[in-house]
C-alpha cells in the first residue's frame, strides 16, 4: 500500500473516534440515578400522589412548570386547578418545594444524568427559599 | 419514480420498527441487535473502503490548483491554493473540511443570447455547510445520552444550541437550521429542473433518511415524550456492552435508533463515503510540488531498457560499414 503509514494512522484515528462511546463506558457499570421520595412532606402523605398522576409527571412537568409560569407572570393567576378537580397555588418554591424539599436527590439527580440543563435555578433558589422548611 | 421509492423505503422503514415494537414487541431486535449490526457494518465498510482507495494507483501528482504555485521569490506564492509542501496540503484540506472552500468556488454557467456567462452560486454551499455543521453539534449533543458523567463541553454544547430558551423542552437552534438545511438540499433536487434530471435514486434516498431520522427525532423530544431517563440508561448499556433494555420507552425511540442504525450500515457503501473519501482524493491531498520533487508512480513495475549506448555496442560494425556515425569508435 503506497503511504501506508498514514493509511493506517487514518483508520486508527476513524476508529478511535467512531468508538468513542465504548471507549469511553469500557468496563464501567452504568449506575441508575436515585430519585429519592425521602422528605419530610412525602412521609407523612397518607397517598404519595404529587399534583397529577406519576406518568404524566414524568412527562410533562417541564411543560406544567412553563405554563405556571407564564400565567403567574404574565396573566397574574395564582391557582392550578389539576385533571382530578383539586386546586394547587402555581409555585415552583412553595408547591413543588415544599414536598419535594430534596432538590439535590430529586430534581437534579436525573437532570445532570441525562444532561438537561434546566434554568429554573438561575431565578428560583431551590435550596432555601422554601416556606416549608424541608431543607436547611 | 427516482423520489417514490426511497420515499417508500423510508416511510416503510419507520413503519417497520414502529410495528414491530408498538405490536410485535420485537425490542430486542430494532434496540439490540440491529444498532450493533449497523454500527459493525459501518465500521467494517468504513475500513474497507479506505483501504480500497488507500491501494489504488496514485501514477501522477494531481493536485488541482486554484492560485500561484510556488515559483521565484519575488512572486507572491499562494500557499493555501496551490501548497507546495505537505503542510500547505493539510492546511487546505482542514479548510477545506471545516468551510467547503472548493464548493464555495461554484458556479452557475447560463447561456444568454449567443453568449455564455458565469455567476456565483452559494446557495449549495451554505446549505450544505449550514446542514454538515447542524449534524455535527446534533451528533455532539447526543453524547450526553452515551458518557456518564456528562462532560461539561457536551452539556455546554447543549446549553449554547438552545440559549434562546424557546419554549420547554427548550428548543434546538440545530433541531430547526438541520431541517430548514436539509429541506433546502431536497427542494433544490426536485425544484431545478437540470439537478432533477441527475437526481438518482442513491441522492433521494440519503436525504430523505437524514429527514426521517430528524423528523422523528424532533417528534421523540416534543410530541411521543420519551422518558429520557430509560433512554440514558438504554444507551449507556449498549455503550458499555451490556445492553439493558426498557419495554416501556416507547415504540418513537426505536423508530428514531432504527433509522439511525439504517443510515449508518447504508453510509460506508452510498454517496455518503465522502466523509472518509475527501480526506483520500489525490487532488486535495497532495502538495502541488512536481518541479520540486519527482513524482515517481510507485506502481511502476520493472521495465526493460535497451540504452543507446547497449544499441551501439550491439551493432557498431553494422552501422561502420553503412557509414552511420558512432559515438565512441569500439
């Protein structure tokens, strides 16, 4: 093969980088983010149910988040009312917060495995500013 | 016909994998086994076709010249157009990576009235520099999806892309310019009439697969809601070898991975291959240096001279008596 060398220094540097993934995860046991319940306010719930059911939670609370948002700042409500007919006061501190006191061990242990950068911090902080108490 | 079939083989391929996940259950297959099949073939077919080219025959030094060659000191050498040594080579063929220089240099010949005349034509360029950049910072993104913990270069890469924080889950500058690319890039091939006529099948059917793979992809994040969390874990265990598979992750996914998995064993034996053939094209990787260094093509096989000098020597007194004159009187 005529200039071999670089023929092959090119395969080598195509491999490495095509394989970067598996490189990168060699023999490493991939570890399940922990979503802790764990607070204060969860244990003492006879029902553990959060504002709407778990698999719509999962899926849209981002999107809930959004439209709280938008209708306190800019429409001025300050009740949400969920699928079951229960108001709920739309706040991200003094809703969400007050159960889920655990940001670290709830909200940003899946956010930072799955790589989502989410803004709500960069206003909202998460850690003290709950009427509940649930964290120090 | 040229656009119908790949349109229907695009169309039957998402189908296929939405119903053998949403009905036939076949998860194992489109989230297992087809992803490390494709990724083998891809890297299989990637190697053999470097190496294919890497032994064709190289006989004439080639490098296309758009500028000065390197000549006497007091004429202004374009380094970059014409390089004369390996290191010009590279910084050409980086350029020419990184911005399509060459493209750049396109052209629209028209014929008005009895004469012909040449304008510049970008478009191609930009959509296609605008589409190859998109799939480069999508594929980077992606990675958030194989390494844990996530890099802080991948999730800056993220940040950035959707610093508009346009609606939630935010929105992907590169979600809408790799589709607004790749819309261009397919309109144009059915729009100009001269490029339909050359359109084949091999051109549609890429492009529209690119379009299925973003298409669904787009439609995973906002519409089909995937659960990123079993995406991650998903792809983390196909990384480290240990596949684990979710049953409940939603039949979008498997269609997105399928597609991409299609794209991937179709790429190292399609049109596609140029990422890998530009870096091997003899008119961009060779310095432009024959008056310095002789090219000597190395498949030159021994060849079998009979000098002047032998010729002489074999037929001097033949040639003494006819009278022809002789350079050395034997």
């Amino acid at each position: 093969m005529h200039k071999g060398t670089r023929i092959i220094a090119f395969i080598a540097v195509f491999l490495i980088i095509a394989t970067m993934p598996f490189l990168a995860n060699h023999g490493q046991a991939s570890a399940d983010p922990e979503v802790s319940l764990d607070t204060p306010a969860v244990n003492e719930m006879p029902v553990k149910q959060c504002i709407e059911p778990l698999q719509d939670m999962r899926s849209e609370h981002m999107q809930i988040l959004d439209s709280w948002r938008d209708r306190v700042v800019r429409e001025g409500q300050t009740t949400y009312v969920n699928s079951v007919g229960q108001p709920y006061e739309m706040s991200l501190d003094e809703t969400c917060l007050s159960c889920h006191s655990n940001r670290e061990q709830f909200c940003d242990s899946c956010h930072s495995y799955s790589g989502v950068d989410v803004y709500c911090w960069s206003c909202h902080d998460g850690a003290s500013n709950n009427s509940n108490g649930g964290v120090e | 016909m040229k656009i119908g079939l790949p349109l229907l083989a695009v169309v039957a391929l998402a189908a296929l994998a939405w119903l053998g996940c949403e009905y036939l259950r076949l998860q194992v297959l489109f989230g297992v086994v087809l992803p490390y099949l494709a990724l083998l073939l891809f890297l299989v077919g990637f190697v053999y076709r470097v190496v294919l080219w890497g032994r064709s025959a190289v006989p004439f030094n080639i490098t296309t010249t758009c500028g000065q060659q390197k000549s006497l000191p007091w004429v202004k050498h374009d380094r970059l157009e014409n390089p004369s040594s390996t290191t010009g080579a590279i910084g050409r063929m980086i350029l020419e990576v990184l911005l399509f220089r060459s493209l750049f240099r396109n052209l629209r010949t028209e014929k008005r009235g009895a004469r012909i005349s040449f304008g510049s034509a970008k478009w191609l360029w930009l959509g296609g520099l605008v589409f190859h950049w998109s799939l480069l910072v999508v594929l980077l993104r992606h990675l958030r999806l194989f390494l844990e913990p996530v890099p802080v270069v991948i999730s800056g890469i993220g940040a950035v892309d959707g610093m508009f924080q346009i609606g939630v889950p935010v929105l992907f500058l590169t979600d809408i310019t790799i589709l607004a690319a790749l819309a261009f890039l397919f309109a144009r091939r059915v729009l100009a009439p001269r490029i339909r006529y050359l359109s084949l099948p091999a051109d549609y059917f890429p492009l529209l697969l690119l379009l299925g793979v973003v298409i669904s992809g787009i439609l995973m994040r906002y519409a089909f809601k995937v659960d990123m969390l079993q995406v991650k874990e998903m792809m983390l265990g196909l990384a480290s070898l240990h596949p684990q598979l979710s049953m409940s992750a939603g039949s979008a996914l498997y269609v997105h991975i399928f597609l991409v998995s299609v794209l991937f064993a179709y790429f190292p034996w399609s049109k596609l291959m140029h990422a890998g053939g530009i870096f091997l094209s003899p008119t961009r990787n060779m310095p432009n240096n024959s008056r310095q260094v002789r090219h000597i093509n190395p498949w030159n096989y021994p060849v079998q001279v009979h000098s002047y000098v032998e010729y002489e020597d074999e037929y001097r007194e033949k040639m003494r008596k006819v009278g022809l004159p002789l350079d050395k009187e034997g």
